[in-house]
C-alpha cells in the first residue's frame, strides 16, 4: 500500500479536516467563524492576537479550525500554521478597496507556499451588506484568481453580519476537501484540479487537467 493510500486510508477513519483562516485584518474571520459554528451573538468580537483553535461538526465531518491574526507584524508567522491544512479560507473586506493590492499580494504569496501545494481555497468575500462594496466578481478580477492553476477555487460572497452564504461556502470547502483525500467505495475520487466562480456571482467554472 503506497504512502498516499496510507494517508487517505487513515483521513477516512479520523473524518477530520484541518482548515486554515487567514485575510487581512478587520476582514471578519472570528465573525466567520462564530457564525458558522451557531453563534448568534457577534456583537463582542475582539481582533484576533496571535491564534484561536475552534472544532465543530460540519456534515459528518470534524473541522478543526486555525483562526490565525492578520496584522501585517503577525503575517510572517502564517507559515507556522500551514502544515497538514486541507484548505485555507481566504477571508476578503469587499469594502477595502485601499488595501485589496495588499490582499493579493499576501494571497499569492499563500498559493506559492509547498506546504499547501494542493489545498483547497475557498474565497470568502465578506461584508456584502455594506452599501457600496465591491461584488465577488470584481473581486475575484482583482485578486487574479482566473490565474490560479494550482489549487482548486472558489469565490463566496457573504456576510458575516447576516450569515448569508457562509454555509454554502463551508459545504463547497468542505465537499472539495473530501473529494481529494478520501475514498468513495472501492475507488478514490479524481484529484483533477479546478477553479470555479459561484454561480450566485455569474462566474464561470473552469477546470485544468
């Protein structure tokens, strides 16, 4: 049995899955995540100072989940957290038009990186209540993420105030995960990379071989 099968073999027994929140400051991670994991109450969210570990059940799957600070004197320190991640969540102010140049930057720093070489990247464009914010299309042009052909992708909007589409985006997150790493009966799932746009955004689905 190849070291991959191993791998896959005991990822099915654990059902667990490792998945890293990273953006900018301010972006809205810890708001995410409370949301996600059924907390109504976000009127008292403090920045992020360094990490916050949270675990849940998410379709039949444990996710243990990497909030990780995103001040730029934290953002060296990213790297720490990237070993065995399944996916990153790439979480994005649509209302920070000043500093999406710095997004980008940091995002395709991310996708270089050997130890997520592979790894799912869910998009999160938060903050799509704010009158005047940029939509998920826009978005997703200016973070060149037509341009990724290493990882497979998608782009959510979403608002953390709200909830709207946050599930939507953790399902795709977490059903392309484990599409990847585990086995569906006798035969393991295709490992072809894409990169899709929701369709909620009018985006396009593109696949590369």
């Amino acid at each position: 049995m190849g070291l991959l099968s191993i791998i896959r073999k005991n990822k099915q027994k654990e059902k667990e899955l490792r998945l890293l929140f990273l953006g900018l400051d301010n972006a809205g991670k810890t708001t995410i995540l409370k949301r996600v994991n059924g907390q109504d109450d976000i009127s008292q969210v403090s920045p992020t100072l360094g990490f916050d570990i949270k675990t849940f059940v998410h379709k039949g799957y444990t996710l243990n989940v990497w909030d990780v600070g995103g001040q730029r004197s934290l953002r060296p320190y990213w790297r720490n957290y990237f070993e065995s991640t399944d996916a990153v969540v790439w979480v994005v102010d649509s209302g920070d038009r000043s500093r999406l140049e710095d997004c980008r930057e940091e995002l395709w720093s991310l996708l270089g990186e050997e130890k997520l070489a592979g790894a799912t990247i869910l998009i999160l464009a938060n903050k799509q209540d704010i009158q005047g914010s940029m939509s998920a299309p826009e978005i997703a042009t200016r973070l060149g993420l037509e341009e990724i052909r290493s990882h497979s992708w998608r782009i959510q909007p979403c608002s953390a105030y709200t909830g709207e589409n946050l599930l939507q985006g953790l399902d795709w997150c977490v059903q392309d995960v484990a599409r990847r790493i585990y086995f569906h009966g006798t035969q393991a799932v295709s490992s072809h990379v894409s990169s899709s746009v929701s369709s909620s955004v009018q985006g396009a689905v593109q696949r590369v071989g």
